[in-house]
C-alpha cells in the first residue's frame, strides 16, 4: 500500500457515491501529496474514481456494503484512519453507526449517535438557528397534503430531510393553493416544510469546518452566484471571504451547541434588501470547497491537520478579485441549452474560469469521461 496514502501516519479513506463532489475531494487531496483510499458507492457513472488520485479503489454497490467493507478491510488500522465523504446518504447511515466507528476511525460527528442526523432535520436546523439569533424564513411543519388555512403565498416546498423523499425533486415554488395541491402531489417526504418564498438577489454559501466538538470554527470562503435559477442554486459563482462576524459568531454557537466535528456548507438567501436569511447546515464537504485548494488553505486537508492539532490551522485566504469556479456540464446546459447565452459566450465564461469542478490537465479523465456522457453529469 502506498506512503502517500497518509496523514501524518493516518490512512486517509473517502466513503462517497460517485459524483464530482468526491472528485473535488479526491483532487483536493491529491494536490496536496495525499492520494486517498476511495470506497466508492455506485453512482451515475466513475467519474470519482477515475481520478489519476486514487491510491486504492474499492467499488460496492450500497452505502451498506461500503460500511461493512471499510470495518472489515480497515477497522483495525492503527493510528485511526481518516473517513471523509461527501453525500447525504453516506454521512446519515455514518452517524447511525458512530458508536461503532468512533472506536476505529475518525469520523465527521456530533458526539453520538445519530448527532448529525437529528440536525439534518429541516425543522430542527432552522429551530436552532433562530434560537441563536439568525434570520429563519417563515416556516411550517405539515403532513404531506395538508395546506394550513393561515398559510401566506408564495412559499418554497421542502423534504424534512436530505435523506428522506426526493429532496431536491420535492422542491415546488407555488403561488397558490391550487399550486401548492398540484405539488404534493409529487412529492416523496412524508412530511414537507413550507416555507415563505421570497424573490432572492443572490445566495451565500459557506464554506468551513469545525474541530473541538463545535467549539473551534474555521470560516474559510463564501459564494455569491453568477446567475440566479428559481428555486436552485446556480452552478456558476464567485468566491469571497467569509467574513461577516456577525453570522460568524452565531453561526459558531450553533456548532457549539450540536457538538459538531467536520467539514460544512452553510446556505444563506440574500434578500433585496441584503438581509440574509439562514437556510440550512450541510454536515459533509461540499464541491464548493474545491477553490481552498487552489488558495492554498484546503479545507479537505486543513480539517484533518486541526483535528489532529486541536486547533484550527488555516488562514484566511487571499482572493483575487473576481475569483470564480464553476460546474461546467450543468453550467452549460443551464445557460447555453437554456437558450440564456450563446455557446461563444459560454467559452468565454469557461476559459476565464479559474476553478472548473471537471476540466483539469493534470487528472483529465474525469473530464473526457464527463464529455462521453453529458446527459449524466448536467
């Protein structure tokens, strides 16, 4: 097995369904001399595994099988292995068996079991954002079905959960009751958030970890989208310092609170007025989090480095200005087979870029695998 698959003596294992989120985090730490383990869990396509980064690939077919691999082929590794991911499925199913892991590996975690799942609840997550004093939209919990007779149109539908129902295909913006009929009669959850619509003038995502469960956070780069999409997020943004203290330091009694231990994306509307309105806590890396890397303070290596440290390592980045990255195949069919802009205009964007989530000379499998099967990966 090869040295460089190591940190500071630490085996450094990625569980993750394939997708370019996992090869963000694959070519994030091969850039930085770790070239990773990769269990990787049947997605659309290898994209992920692809990666000239990949020390060891092990394919499975299920979150399940992947779990019951890793104990069997590393529980014993000492010093602990680093497991990183970077879906939904993958960190829920995790966290359900925290017990177990925390014995054998280092862990995304809350202090217990099921620690990150009960704040991947919508309901909860925005409860204790408000508590901490953070803008939460108007908000309500109902039965698949029901529509309250005191709700106020427009409102935004949502899962409860990113692992329950269809998640982002459980997302309906409806402007009345008719509209909003029409809607669950799609959607999967069981139980679905209505929240207050509001015609947004941008989104701000951040990106950042936290060590010392919860009670040491590092706020590393936010973004702000090139173009805005109804009800979605747009694949194309600039990136900024996230420097605003104020929601900084709620934000940080937040993590505090759930006990937090790992990497994050914290998602923001920004209203007309700028107000910015807490939207939800992703507890897993997210491909935003790519540009870090070519910043030089990598939140996919930084996290791992702090925790083993017991204090945060990172700096705060210096941006160029202008900075941008972007996910080229949803880009492309967003803007140019959106009819938004010609296909000049989208090279143009393109080549200005300075970070692309699949285009890279120095690992460009991943990239001519992606243009093989376009209708996948947009």
């Amino acid at each position: 097995m090869n040295a460089n698959n190591r940190l500071d003596g630490h085996l450094v294992i990625l569980v993750s369904i394939e997708h370019y989120n996992p090869l963000s985090m694959i070519r994030g730490l091969g850039k930085n001399g770790i070239d990773p383990i990769y269990i990787a869990i049947k997605g659309k396509g290898k994209i992920a595994s692809s990666s000239r980064y990949v020390s060891v690939c092990h394919y499975v077919e299920s979150v399940e099988e992947a779990y019951e691999f890793l104990l069997k082929e590393y529980g014993n590794e000492e010093p602990k292995p680093f497991v990183l991911t970077g879906d939904d499925k993958t960190i829920a199913y995790l966290d359900r068996h925290y017990e177990e892991l925390k014995n054998h590996f280092i862990v995304f975690n809350a202090g217990k079991m099921d620690g990150i799942i009960e704040y991947m609840d919508k309901s909860r997550i925005l409860e204790i954002a408000r508590k901490h004093g953070l803008n939460v939209l108007e908000t309500k919990r109902v039965p698949n079905g029901t529509i309250p007779e005191d709700l106020v149109y427009p409102v935004i539908t949502k899962s409860i959960s990113p692992v329950i129902g269809g998640w982002k295909s459980d997302v309906f913006i409806c402007e009345n009751e008719e509209e909003l009929k029409k809607a669950y009669a799609s959607i999967k959850t069981p139980e679905v958030i209505l929240q207050k619509y509001i015609d947004k003038k941008n989104e701000y995502a951040m990106e950042g970890y936290v060590i010392d469960h919860g009670r040491k956070a590092y706020y590393g780069v936010a973004m702000t989208y090139n173009y805005l999409i109804k009800g979605y997020y747009s694949p194309y943004f600039t990136v900024h310092n996230a420097d605003k203290e104020e929601i900084n330091r709620k934000l940080s009694e937040v993590f505090a609170e759930i006990g937090f231990e790992g990497i994050f994306e914290v998602e923001f509307l920004i209203d007309q007025d700028d107000t910015l309105y807490f939207g939800e806590i992703n507890f897993r890396n997210s491909p935003w989090s790519y540009p870090t890397v070519f910043l030089k303070q990598p939140i996919i290596v930084d996290w791992m480095k702090s925790m083993l440290k017991g204090e945060i390592v990172s700096e705060t980045p210096v941006i160029p200005e202008n900075y941008t990255g972007m996910n080229e195949p949803v880009d492309y069919e967003k803007r140019v087979n959106g009819g938004m802009i010609s296909q000049a205009q989208w090279l143009y964007d393109f080549k200005k870029t300075d970070v692309t989530f699949y285009y890279d000379p120095d690992d460009p499998k991943p990239y001519y695998l992606m243009m093989d099967h376009f209708d996948q990966y947009n």
